[in-house]
C-alpha cells in the first residue's frame, strides 16, 4: 500500500516588503523595454566593424533594431514575471509547475508560440527588411504594401490605399519582394510611318550604344524589337532596355527625350 503523501505546493505570504520587490522588479523590466532600442543601435552598430561588402543594408539595420529591441523587452519581462514568481514558490516547485503545465501552454498558445518563433527567425532570415515593398501570399487574399515595422509576434504593412495590416509572424509563408529584384523592364514603344520604318530602326540601332555610353542607369546597350502591331497607317517599334532595379520610370522619360531628339534630327515623325 502507498503511503506516500501528495505533492504540496508552499506559497509565502504576501507583505508589503514583496510587492515593493515586485514593483522594483517590474520597474527594472520597464527601464530596460524603454531603453531597449538603445540597446538595439549599440549591439546593430557593431556591424560597422564588419568588411564593406558583408554590412547590412539600411533596411535590414531598422529591421535588426526593431526585433532586438522587442526581444529585449519580451526577454525582459518574461524574466521579471519569473523572478517574482520564485519570491512566492521555492524553485525546485515553480520548475515542477512549469513544466506540468508546459505541455498545456504550448497547445494553447500554439499560435502565439509560432508567431514567436517566427519572429525570431527574422533575425537571421533576410527575406524582407522594413522599408521595402512586399506582397504576401495569405489566403483568401494577398497582402501587399510596404513593410513598417517587424516585431517578434506580427508584421505591420501599409497598404496602397492606406490601410494598416497586422500580420502574425507565423502565418507569413510565401513572399513576394518588389524590392530586391536585378532590373526593371524600361520598354518604350515607338509608332512611326511604314516608309519610316527602315531608317528609324537603323537610328535607334545606331544611337542604343551612345545612349548606354551616357546614362548609368541603362544597364545594357537596349534591343530594337519588332512587333506584331501592323497597320496601314502606323508600325509599332519596340525599344527594350533593361534599367537599375527601381529606375524604369525615371529611365523612359530619358530614353524617350534622347530618341526625340535623334528622330527630330533625322526628320523621322512619330505617329500618335
């Protein structure tokens, strides 16, 4: 027969000496949430030590300060909650509930720990950093915005109508990057008259390496293409450049006005 008696869990009573414990120890956290982000620059600045070629980008700096300084202030008070817990039950008791009641918490708060640890993730994984245009495949619908702010349970996107989204961390899986592509596609179509079209392709043959010679952001000599738009009246020609990643728009405009300028020479006339 056992005879053994049941665990008992020992609390200590509560005085006034442990709740100024308590509010010293929560205070202590407040302080170091607060200056939690100053934190975060003195440990991101270390990357200044690092070659040239291997430091962070401005937008993976922001989004480095912003996780560190929201892991501090998790760490922080999950340590105070913890430290104001052993005032009241011994050690060796509090690690027994905790881990009786582990199991419990981790299926409960499943979603809580995958956001968690999702965001932890984001400190070493470099798909977005705050600051860059992103769309995120969720279901039913697609996020897209630009990212501004990356804490360690949710992301903040703003959307191009205005409208903030929080995404939890865990739910983000497949992402689409705006920001981080090689080149942006700069094509101009040009119309001109049928007689014009062999003197105009051999013009704009003729200035493509000119043209790359002056602009830096044209990162190759562009190709004249042909198309199937075909009228009686008009013939499409397409000119097909390849512009640093970002700088298409600002591109056309360029090329566009150099174009003018060789076809105005050359007395060649574009159609509308």
């Amino acid at each position: 027969m056992d005879t053994s008696t049941p665990t008992q869990i020992t609390i200590t009573p509560i005085t006034m000496q442990l709740l100024l414990v308590i509010a010293i120890i929560f205070g202590a956290a407040a302080l170091v949430s607060i200056f939690g982000g100053m934190l975060a620059r003195r440990m991101v600045s270390l990357s200044r030590l690092a070659p040239e070629k291997r430091r962070p980008s401005i937008e993976r700096t922001r989004t480095l300060k912003s996780l560190l300084s929201s892991g501090i202030t998790f760490t922080a008070f999950f340590l105070a909650v913890m430290v104001s817990l052993s005032l009241f039950i011994p050690v060796s008791t509090l690690i027994w509930i905790l881990g009786l009641f582990s199991a419990a918490f981790g299926f409960g708060a499943k979603p809580f720990v995958s956001d968690l640890l999702a965001g932890m993730g984001f400190i070493f994984n470099v798909t977005f950093d705050i600051g860059e245009k992103v769309e995120f495949l969720i279901p039913p619908e697609n996020i897209q915005g630009v990212v501004e702010e990356i804490n360690l349970t949710t992301t903040l996107v703003r959307s191009p109508t205005g409208e903030m989204y929080t995404l939890p961390n865990g739910e983000i899986r497949i992402v689409r990057n705006f920001s981080r592509g090689k080149f942006s596609n700069a094509n101009i179509s040009l119309f001109v008259m049928p007689q014009d079209v062999g003197r105009a392709t051999d013009v704009l043959k003729a200035l493509s390496a000119e043209i790359f010679s002056e602009m830096n952001d044209l990162l190759e000599p562009y190709q004249v293409v042909g198309s199937t738009n075909l009228s009686g009246s008009k013939v499409e020609i397409i000119v097909a450049a390849k512009a640093a990643f970002g700088k298409a728009a600002d591109l056309r405009l360029k090329l566009m006005h150099r174009i003018q300028e060789r076809f105005s020479t050359e007395k060649i006339e574009l159609a509308g």
